[in-house]
C-alpha cells in the first residue's frame, strides 16, 4: 500500500502544478511583495486587536489613543523599536547574536510562499494563480521551514551566555520536538486523504468536503500543535515572564528585539493559514455560497474573501486562548505532547489508511466501517478498562503509603510535652485567676 494509492489522478496533480514558473520577473516581484505587506501589516493588526479583545475580556479599554480606536499603536510601538538604542552586552557571541533574529524571522516569511490565497486570475494580461509558488512536497517545505526557525531561538539562548535565556532556548528546542512530530502526524492523514503534498492540489481535493470534517481529529490535533509550535499562550513557556524574565530574547533590545516578536506573530499567521489550506478547503468558499450561481463565488477574486475570513477567525482563535486559559507547567506540557497527542495521532493514521484502502478496494461503506470501526471500538473499550484500573490502583497505593507513613510518623516520633503547651494524650486543665485563664500544667 502506498500513497499513490489514495491518489486521485496523477495527472490532475501535474496539471495544478504546471501553471506555475511561467510568470514574468515583474509579476513574481509584484508577489512577493504583496505577500510581504501582508504578513507585516497581519502583524500591526494582529497585535492591536489581541491587545483590545483581551483589554475587554478584563474589563478594561485597551490601546485607545494612538488612531482610530488605537489601531496605529501597533506601528507606533514598532517604530519605537526601530528607533530606540540598540544595546549588546559585552558577554554575548556577537556573531551568533546578530545572526539569531535574521535566522528566526527569514524562515517566517519563506513558509508563506507555498499558501495559495486564491484561483488562477488576470493580472497585467498575464494569467497567474494567486500563489507565489507550489512544490510537489510544498507542506513539506512548510514543516522543514518551522524547524529551521527554532534554530534562531536556540542561538539567541546559547550566543546570550546568561542562564535564563539558555533556559528558554532549551525549552523551545525541547517543544518544537515534541509538538512538531504531533503536528506532522496530524498532517499525514491529509496526504493520504488527497493523495498529494501540494497544497493547490490539497485545495483542489476539497471542492466536495473540506477535509476537517472526516479527519475533525486530525484537525483538532494539529489546532493543539500549532499553538505550541509558535511558543503562544497558554504553552509560552520558552518566553515565561514570571520564570525566565523574557526567556530566550531576555538580552535583545531594538530592532533585534522586533525581528523576533514579528517572527513570532508571522507564524501565527502561517500556522492559521496551513489549517485553512489543509483543513478548511483554503480559498474555496463555505456551504451554502459554493452553490451559488452554479460555483461562481469560488472563482475571479471572490475567493481571497473566504481565504481571509477563515484565516481572521483563526487568528481570533489564538486571541480567545491567550485571554482564557492559564500557562502550563512544563511536565504538563511535555506529557500532553508525549503521551497524548502522539500516539492518539499514530492510531488515526493507521485508521485512516486502513478506511482509504478499504474504499479504493471498492468496499461498501457499512463493510468499511465494520472491518475499521469494530476493532477500533474493542481496542478503545479494552485500552478504558485496563486505564481505570491502572488509576485506581495507583490511588490505592498512594493512600496505603500516606497511611503507612502517617502511623510510622507517630509511632517513631513522639511529640515531647513542652512547658506552657498542653500534651497531646493528658488534657490540659485550665484555672482562671486575676490575670486571666492560665494553662496548667501537669
């Protein structure tokens, strides 16, 4: 069994890829560009509004006198960066140090070069799809970009040589394993279902079902992962400020210190934009406008609408997050990864293989559902009972050994009767006299 087996068609894939590296220097210049004031004004806005939506979840107004509703403080905190002094302390690798926020905020941008916000339009006369480029192993090219990027965090820990941000940079290492594995994993059932690693194709395949529906646990596990992919609450424990200072940028100022929170919420903005591609059918618009004059709405520049109403909502997501839930600890964290989501992800990729090669065997799907879902439903049932009483027993020995201890405590450990305080086995007796109750003592 392989993956060329859930492909569609071969050559559907190759034609979605070969309107692609026909565009003039211009248009491809024009793009890039365009792709670049988008993530950077996503940024501005993405910031006002966290700092507004939290400010009233807290009853409180926000950034409000900097532009309309404060909604320019955000360019005015970045030139602030920009311009304020740029310090570097004298015990830092320089080399390493200056290298650090180019090498964590370059990857940011390349990963969104994959995202395909829209069809193929007219621009200039020229007919080009609204992407700046598409590989055959494009979500690949996506995960290889967000493992590049923790490379910046870890060298601005270890090219500081001060132990909080060697701690934070050692933690986000420690998540980026942990939750990028979750993360590819929860991708995998994506490919199988469409057959492809391109994205254009992986929107292509969604013109019936967008694929969160049928692999809703796949898409729930990579929501998880993508929070801790990008170091944002509540699993910010690379930047903890009441642990760490600031974590791995605790010695950054200025500029520096800019490249770093614009990486940040530049991932943000990818990771919601890979769940919409994967996901949530991309460009393509929602049920029931797709019916709409016979699918007319997913076609021109309709479709860049629905692209950034699902992605604003995602965004949104990571606000309403960050304003309810509180950090957790790192054990926590390590052991939702670890023991929870991996291997919950390795049994539905086996599910999903097995529902795709049943079907592709052209069996019914009561027979698909009987071969995947009864043994699926024994395991569960097993894997419940044998869970229960594994914790049960382990509270039994936690309050045998409590107890244990407690009588072990007493019998060893008499408590001497002081002078003015009553014994614990003889009553005190209590007399009054003129200066009040007096404890006596035996």
């Amino acid at each position: 069994m392989s993956i060329a087996a859930f492909a569609p068609t071969a050559a559907g894939h190759t034609a979605s890829l070969g309107v692609f590296g026909h565009d003039p220097w211009w248009l491809s210049l024009v793009k890039c560009l365009v792709a670049f004031v988008f993530l950077v004004v996503t940024t501005l806005l993405m910031i006002w509004a966290e700092r507004r939506v939290i400010g009233r979840m807290q009853a409180r107004p926000g950034p409000n006198r900097v532009g309309p509703f404060g909604v320019l403080q955000g360019l005015a905190d970045g030139i602030k960066l920009a311009l304020k002094e740029d310090l570097i302390p004298a015990i830092v690798d320089k080399p390493l140090y200056i290298l650090a926020p180019i090498v964590a905020s370059v990857p940011a941008f390349l990963t969104f070069a994959v995202i395909p916000v829209g069809p193929v339009v007219s621009i200039g006369g020229h007919h080009t799809p609204l992407q700046i480029t598409d590989l055959p192993v494009a979500v690949l090219f996506y995960l290889a970009m967000a493992s590049v990027g923790v490379y910046g965090i870890v060298l601005a820990g270890w090219s500081s040589r001060s132990p909080y941000p060697l701690l934070g940079a050692l933690r986000s290492s420690a998540q980026v394993i942990s939750y990028e594995v979750a993360m590819g994993l929860s991708l995998a059932a994506v490919f199988l279902y469409s057959g492809s690693l391109s994205t254009s194709a992986i929107v292509a395949s969604q013109h019936k079902l967008w694929y969160a529906l049928p692999l809703i646990p796949s898409f729930l596990m990579y929501m998880v992962s993508m929070v801790g992919e990008t170091n944002r609450a509540p699993f910010d424990l690379p930047e903890a400020e009441s642990e760490l200072v600031a974590g791995f940028h605790t010695e950054y100022s200025s500029l520096k210190f800019a490249m770093f929170f614009l990486a940040e919420y530049i991932n943000v903005t990818t990771v919601c934009a890979i769940a919409t591609t994967l996901f949530l059918g991309g460009w393509r618009a929602p049920w029931p406008l797709s019916l709409i004059g016979n699918d007319t709405l997913n076609h021109g520049w309709w479709p860049v609408l629905w692209f950034l109403g699902k992605l604003f909502v995602l965004l949104f997501g990571f606000i309403w997050i960050r304003g309810t839930l509180p950090r957790l600890r790192y054990d926590q964290f390590m052991r939702l990864g670890w023991k929870i989501l991996i291997p919950f992800s390795l049994v539905w990729i086996l599910v999903v293989a097995a529902f795709r090669e049943l079907t592709n065997e052209g069996k019914s799907r009561l027979t698909t559902l009987m071969y995947v879902g009864i043994p699926i439903a024994a395991i569960v049932l097993i894997w419940s009972f044998v869970t229960e009483a594994r914790i049960n027993r382990r509270l039994q020995q936690e309050q045998d050994r409590l107890q244990a201890a407690a009588v072990s405590q007493r019998d060893a450990y008499p408590i001497p009767v002081l002078a003015g305080v009553p014994s614990m086995d003889v009553p005190a007796v209590a007399s009054t006299t003129d200066d009040g109750p007096e404890v006596l003592d035996d």
